[in-house]
C-alpha cells in the first residue's frame, strides 16, 4: 500500500541557478546533495522535516540516459498559510507570479521559477 509521496523529480537545464531559485526565493533548504557516477542530484524542500521533497536532476543528462523519459516539469500545488504576505515576498524578490485570486478551494496564485515553469500556490 502507499502511504505518500517520497520525492519529486524536477528536470532542469541549470541546477545551480535552480538551486539558488527554490532556496533565496521560494526559502526552501536543500536536504541533500551528491554526485554519484557522473550524476549531481540536490534534494530540496520546504523544510529540512519535510515527508516530500523535490530532487532538481540535470535535463540534458537524462535525456540522453533515458530518452524516452517525459522531462516536463508537474503541474504542481503548494500549500501554505498567509498567502498575502507569501505573495508580497515573492514579488518583492522578483518572482513572477499571476494574479492572487479567490477559488472555490481558497485564495491562489500561480509563481513561475527561472525556467518559466508554472507553479501555483492555496491558501490552507
């Protein structure tokens, strides 16, 4: 039976403008990083206790260890608590981010990273 969700893989062109991405603007930490024959894997998450982290993978990488691989990137949706001051924070340190709006399921905006790969954020 699963019990939930271990990791995310993110394939990006650039794991260190990733890194720098997810930790200064989005403030998650990176749980782990390593090179294991030739492959540089860096685990990161919201926090250092979080159940469910993302690993940023080198596209080019494995695209060619594994062609058939579909490298885009999930539509993902992040959780969190007051959503206003998040936003502003985000704009503040120049992300991209769409209009905060009122949804059935709570207030939302979508965020982009330095790839111009889509998020979107509830407030919960």
């Amino acid at each position: 039976m699963i019990k939930q969700i271990g990791q995310v893989m993110i394939y990006v062109n650039d794991q260190d403008a990733a890194v720098k991405f997810w930790t200064e603007k989005i403030g998650f930490v990176v749980v782990d990083e390593r090179e294991e024959e030739g492959i540089r894997t860096i685990e990161i998450a919201p926090t250092k206790e979080a159940q469910t982290t993302f690993v940023l993978h080198n596209k080019e990488i494995i695209a060619k260890m594994q062609p058939e691989l579909n490298l885009g990137t999930p539509s993902i949706m992040f959780y969190a608590d007051h959503i206003e001051d998040l936003y502003q924070d985000f704009q503040e340190k120049g992300v991209i981010v769409g209009d905060l709006i009122m949804m059935p399921m709570g207030r939302v905006f979508n965020f982009a990273d330095h790839e111009d790969n889509y998020f979107a954020l509830v407030e919960k």
